[in-house]
C-alpha cells in the first residue's frame, strides 16, 4: 500500500491510516493517538477512499478485540469510557463488547470514581472478568457489593479484590451468589474465622495476600481448588508463625492442589530452610514455585517440580559459584532426594525476571524435554531456559563472561510460549513503505 510517487509526503499515508481506524474506532475521544504527520489535504480522493475502505474493514475486526478487556490507570479514562458506552452507534454494540475490565487506579481525583464505576459495570451486561484495586483509602465491603451487585452475578468467572478493598462480613457471604467463579484473589488484613465458613464449589485458582498473621484457610470452602498461591504482605513475626499460617491453609483448602505459590512481598522473612512436611496436606501436589529459599527439609510423596526465585548475585564464574556455600550458591538448591521419591526436575529462576513476568513459572513449565537449553522472547525479556536456570540474558552482562549458546535456539514448545512476542529483529527487516509494490485500489 502506498500513495502516488510523485505526491509530497506520500511515505506518511500510514500514520494518516492508523489516524483514521481509531479516528473511526473511538469517534467520541476515549482513546486518542497523536495526529499523523500528514493532513489530509495532502491525500487525494483516491487515496482517502482507498483508506476509508480499509480502516472500515480493519475498524470491524479490530474494535471488538479493543474493547474484549479495557483497563483503566487513569481516573480521567472513566468518564470518557462511560461517554463511549451512552454513544448510540450504528455499528457497534459497545456495551456487549466489554468481556473483562481491570480498575487500576494509583491516584484517584475523587470518590466520584467510584460512582462512575459503578455505573460502568451496570452497562456491561456481558462482564466475566473484575479486577478492582485500589491503592489509597479503605472501600468499605458495603461498597464493594453494591458494586459487585451491578453485574450479571450468573456470568462472574474471575475476580481480583485489591489491598484496600475491606472483606467485610457482608462481603465475604456475596461470594456465594457468584455460581460460575472460578478465578480469585482476597487481601486478608485480619482473621474472618468468626463469620463461619463460605463455600466456594467452583473455584479452581485462588490467590491470597496475607496482610498479617491472618489465616482465612477456615472461612474457605473450595473443594475444586487446584492452583493456590500465597503472598505474605505483611509481618508475620517468628518463623513458628510462618509454618503455622501455611500449615493452616493447606489443611484446610489444600488436598486436591496441583500447583502451590508462595512468596513474600517485601523479600524479608523467608526462611533459609523450608520444610516440606508443613505440605503434608497436598498429597496431589506436583508443582511448587517459592521465593528465596537456599534449601529444602522433610518428605513428600508426590511432588515433581519445585522451581524457586532466586536473586541472582553478580559473579566472574559459573564454576566457581557453584562451589560456593549454601547460604551464598544462588545456582543450586539443597535437596533432600532421598525423601522426594517423585521428584524430577529443580529449578532456578532470575528473580529480576519476577516483577515483569510473575507467571514465568506457567509460561516456561518445568515440564519440556530434559537436554534442550532454549533463548526465547518473552514480553520485553530475552531469556534462557535450561534444565536447571531460567534467566535474564542480561545476566551475562553482569557477569562479564561469554557464553557459547544454547543447542537450540528460538524454538518454541507446545502452548506454552503463545504468549511471547516477535523478535525486534524481524520488525526491522521488514520492507519500508517506499519499497512496496503497487498501488491503491
């Protein structure tokens, strides 16, 4: 695609093009790009024709996609997302769209936010997905309901309450009233053991922020539940607390779990030994990802996996690290095999890969081919994956050492990389707009 050779500026006709699709796409200003370079004086007839017929085909595939899941971090998107919901349009069902939505908001002007909010989610009809936090000032578990109660409850698959949402009494019951939830995530700031037990039948991936020494496993019901991951937020002040909070959780909500997380927010109070008898509970547990430890204790029957993030210190050599002690080796981890009868792969992972992609563990599991050491893209990150690291290239900056590379490099692995990007390198080799054949039609 290209304008006429001989026309000034014929190489900016793209950026008029994307102006357009979203000039199409967001015609009462929700989401705004900078303008293009070129005017539209520039363009002739032909041309405006020619980009009006493909920003209308690209416009209906690609406006459903743009509001399938909306995020909001900024609380001046709300009033103008409201406006693009009331906008009567012809070709769009807008409300319908709207699949799953994240409220993300770092600072709030006002608590006519809220307010907003709630009348977004009355105009979703179609929601399956809420993630709310919030990031100053306490939202009451009255509030959070009278939100929650603006949705199609039938349709809720995954909620994530942030910090500073209260889980009242009142909240916590509401729960109940979502038949189909599947996913979510509770902050607990202090224990709920008082307000009896809440049956959650469907749940299969829970997420809990342990704000204090408090346990919510007793207030639980989740008899689906595979995949439970546990952050301590807060101060739990002796190790005894720490094997106590766990041991809790797992008695209660932990015997059909297949996948167990469990980190610490602020990096202290991990503990140099973890024993792996506090997992009695988990019988079916193959895969545990933690944070920091050096080495492990205890027994456990059925456990396959065990991946821990690890900060990775800058060394001149690999070799010689490994001959480190254990409370200074960042590349092995102590194991107990001869307790571990199923055991089959350990691994460690770059914690500075953590903050980026939190689900790495996930997306490269610890389940591929043993002998294969891979360099893949994954988001923004290069990384390695290997039989017994997952690391950031950028380590061997650090390092200062060069590296051979892998025996296969960029091969993808089943579903587990649909999640990576293509390399920069292949956006740059591609032709530029003036090398392009043809013309418009």
């Amino acid at each position: 695609m290209k304008a006429d050779r001989d026309k000034p500026n014929a190489g900016y006709l793209f950026p008029e093009l994307l102006s357009m699709i979203f000039s199409f796409a967001f015609d009462n200003g929700f989401a705004t790009l900078p303008r293009a370079r070129a005017k539209s004086c520039q363009l002739s007839l032909r041309d405006k024709t020619s980009c009006s017929t493909v920003c209308k085909s690209w416009r209906d595939v690609a406006v459903p996609m743009l509001y399938d899941y909306v995020v909001f971090c900024h609380d001046s998107q709300l009033s103008r997302f409201l406006a693009t919901l009331n906008h009567q349009s012809g070709t769009f069902n807008y409300r319908r769209m709207v699949k799953g939505l994240t409220v993300d908001l770092q600072y709030p002007s006002s608590d006519a936010c809220y307010y907003t909010i709630e009348d977004i989610l009355s105009l979703c009809p179609n929601l399956t997905e809420l993630v709310y936090e919030r990031w100053h000032s306490v939202l009451s578990g009255v509030k959070m309901v009278a939100l929650l109660k603006r949705l199609d409850r039938s349709l809720l698959i995954c909620l994530s309450l942030g910090r500073f949402i209260e889980l009242s009494p009142g909240l916590l019951p509401f729960l109940q009233e979502l038949p189909q939830l599947q996913v979510l995530s509770l902050h607990f700031g202090y224990p709920l053991h008082k307000h009896g037990s809440i049956r959650l039948p469907h749940v299969t991936t829970l997420s809990l922020f342990l704000i204090s020494s408090a346990v919510p496993g007793y207030v639980l019901s989740t008899p689906s539940l595979t995949r439970l991951s546990i952050t301590f937020a807060g101060s739990h002040s002796t190790s005894e607390d720490l094997r106590s909070d766990i041991h809790k959780i797992t008695a209660d909500i932990g015997q059909s779990l297949r996948f167990l997380g469990i980190d610490w927010e602020d990096g202290n109070g991990i503990p140099g030994a973890f024993d792996l008898n506090m997992l009695g509970p988990c019988q079916q547990l193959h895969h545990l990802v933690i944070r920091g430890v050096s080495s492990f204790v205890g027994t456990h029957a059925n456990l396959r996996f065990i991946d821990v993030w690890r900060e990775l210190r800058p060394t001149s050599d690999w070799p010689k690290a490994e001959k480190l002690d254990l409370d200074e080796n960042q590349l092995q981890v102590e194991l107990p095999r001869a307790h571990l009868p199923s055991i089959a792969r350990v691994r460690v992972l770059d914690d500075s890969l953590r903050p980026d992609i939190p689900e790495l563990p996930t997306i490269l599991p610890p389940t591929r081919r043993e002998n294969e050491s891979l360099r893949l893209h994954v988001f923004n990150r290069i990384v390695w994956d290997t039989p017994t690291m997952v690391f950031d290239e950028q380590q061997f900056g650090k390092w200062g050492r060069e590296l051979s590379p892998p025996h296969v490099v960029d091969e993808f692995v089943s579903n587990a990389y649909k999640y990576m990007d293509v390399l920069d390198s292949d956006l740059e080799m591609g032709p530029g707009l003036g090398d392009l054949d043809g013309g418009w039609v």
